[in-house]
C-alpha cells in the first residue's frame, strides 16, 4: 500500500515540474511562444509570437519591440539588438 502511494506522489511530482518548465505546454500550443524569425545586420531581431489556446499572443512592447505587422494568427515584432555584456576590461 505504502509503495502505491510513493509512486502516485513520484507521478504528480513529475507532472508538477513538467507543467511548471512550460516547454510542453508550448510546444502542444496551449502557451503563447515566440522565436526569432531573423536578425539584421544591426542586431536587430524580427519575433514571430504564436498564441497559445490558454492564452493571447505575447505583447513586446513592455520590451522595447514595435508591431511589424501579422499574418494570420502570427503576429511580427521587431526588436532593439539585445545588449550584450562585455568581456573588456576583466
């Protein structure tokens, strides 16, 4: 009996940190995601966001990215280059 409980208690940990890592519920689209589509030469980065069922499209502009359109349910953000931490001076 003891040992039924254990691998009930094993599943629902394991389902717990599958869900909370949230690759699966992107990648079965229930989540919203987003991917880089293309980088410029300047660094500049173009986003693709995908709705998820759960949940509307990501929103970029918190981040500094303005709306370069959409297409279909696809929506395109274009993105300031990230900044990157420099290794001079170490």
């Amino acid at each position: 009996m003891l040992k039924r409980v254990f691998a009930v208690a094993a599943l629902v940990l394991a389902l717990m940190i599958v869900i909370k890592d949230g690759r699966l519920l992107r990648s079965a689209g229930l989540i919203a995601s987003c991917t880089v589509v293309s980088t410029a030469a300047d660094g500049t980065q173009v986003e693709e966001c995908r709705p998820g069922m759960l949940e509307g499209a990501h929103n970029l502009s918190a981040q500094g990215c303005s709306d370069a359109g959409s297409a279909g349910r696809n929506e395109y953000w274009r993105c300031p280059a990230p900044v990157v931490q420099s290794q001079v001076g170490r």
